[in-house]
C-alpha cells in the first residue's frame, strides 16, 4: 500500500520568500510521486514528477523537490514566492497498478504581499 | 495542441435525475480517467478507461458508469442523483504506455439540488 501525508494544511508566506510544503510518504515499494496544483475553481496541473530517476526534480514555475528515501519525503520547494503562487498544492503517488493517482487533502498556500 | 476538454463545465440537476459529462482526452492520449472532488476535498478516483474498457474502478458505486469511444474521448454518466453527487468532476488523459503524464481538464461542476 502507499500513502502520502502532508505535514501541513496551510502554509502562508510573504512574496519573495521561500516556500516549503512537506511531503512524507508510506510505500511497500518504490513510488512515483507527484506534486499537482489547483488554483481556485481550476483543474490541476502538473508541477513536477518524480519516477525513479533523478531525486532531484525541476519543475515548472520555479518548483523543485527533492526525493529522499532515507526520510521517506518528498518535499516541494521555491527560492521566491510569487503571488500567483497561491494555490492549493497536492503531493501525489501513483498507485502500484500504475492506474490512479491518490489524493489526500492537499496543502493550501497562501502568499501575502 | 488541445489539453484536455470537458463539457459542460456547470451544472445544475434534480435530485433524482440522471447526468452525463463528456472529456476529450489531449491530443495523442489514449487513456481517461474520472475523479470526484468535493469541496474542500481532494480529487477522489472513479475509474480509468483504456480500449474503450473499464480498466480500473474506485470505490464508487454502480450509479457512476462510463465509456470510451474508438477516438478516446468519454462520457460519465451519473444516475438517480443524490445531494451528495455536487463536486467538480475532473478528466485526467494520459498515454497508457507512458504511466507518469496525466493531464487533467479544468472540469465540469455538477450541482445537485
């Protein structure tokens, strides 16, 4: 089985300054993680992937995360924040069957000016 | 190149009622899925389709079905609506020999009333 916890449910930060939203996961085998975001009353898009290759994944809009399996995480970050940043942010797996993405309740950010 | 379209992207049933959700998978993708989100909620999975088959089904029950046509698009079709049906319904394509892209539509928000 797999499962993902996000450590917070919202993480508020000013623009220009760094973002953290943390990521552990739970797996019986190697995963494949995705972080989505979702602005309001949007759909989701993809912010980076990680499958086994590189543990550090770039992503778009400055996004990067880092996979560690000693810690079991796989933590998203950002040098800067940018108000349009402001999101609700899903830290993803796959499903062993490779057939569903299972999603918790996500991280909401929220970037102050 | 079209992302992923799905149509209408409001609704409003009866209680009661049956309705239908169409998607349009990107362009080169030949697999969909279907996701729930309630507000507040993350994306929950209702079934993928692949060869215009039931490939995999979340934990929904048989009021929620689907289908795939020859040029991969879907429907969702929900019947005898409950109240608690209202949620943004989400399309996710994806190439099935290729597990880590899933591109999601902006989705259709159903209400029930």
């Amino acid at each position: 089985a797999q499962s993902v916890t996000q450590l917070d449910s919202h993480v508020s930060v000013s623009e220009g300054t760094p973002v953290l939203l943390r990521c552990n996961y739970s797996s019986s085998y190697s995963p494949s993680l995705f972080w989505y975001v979702q602005h309001p009353n949007k759909g989701l898009q993809l912010l980076l992937k990680y499958t086994s290759a590189a543990t550090l994944v770039k992503g778009i809009n400055g996004f990067e995360a880092e996979f560690k399996k000693s810690e079991t995480s796989f933590h998203l970050t950002k040098p800067s924040a940018h108000m349009s940043d402001a999101a609700e942010y899903f830290c993803v797996p796959l499903n062993q069957a490779g057939t569903a993405l299972i999603f918790g309740k996500g991280t909401t950010l929220s970037v102050s000016s | 190149d079209a992302g992923v379209t799905q149509s209408p992207t409001h609704l409003i049933k009866t209680r009661g009622q049956q309705v239908t959700l169409r998607c349009s998978p990107k362009s080169g993708h030949d697999t969909v899925s279907w996701y729930q989100q309630a507000l507040g909620q993350g994306p929950q999975f209702i079934f993928q389709y692949y060869e215009e088959e039931e490939r995999q089904r979340g934990n929904f029950p048989d009021r929620f079905s689907g289908h795939q046509f020859p040029n991969y698009s879907s429907e969702l079709n929900v019947n005898a609506l409950l109240l608690g049906d209202s949620a943004l319904y989400l399309c996710a394509s994806s190439l099935l020999s290729s597990a880590y892209g899933y591109t999601f539509g902006s989705g259709t928000r159903l209400t029930v009333v």
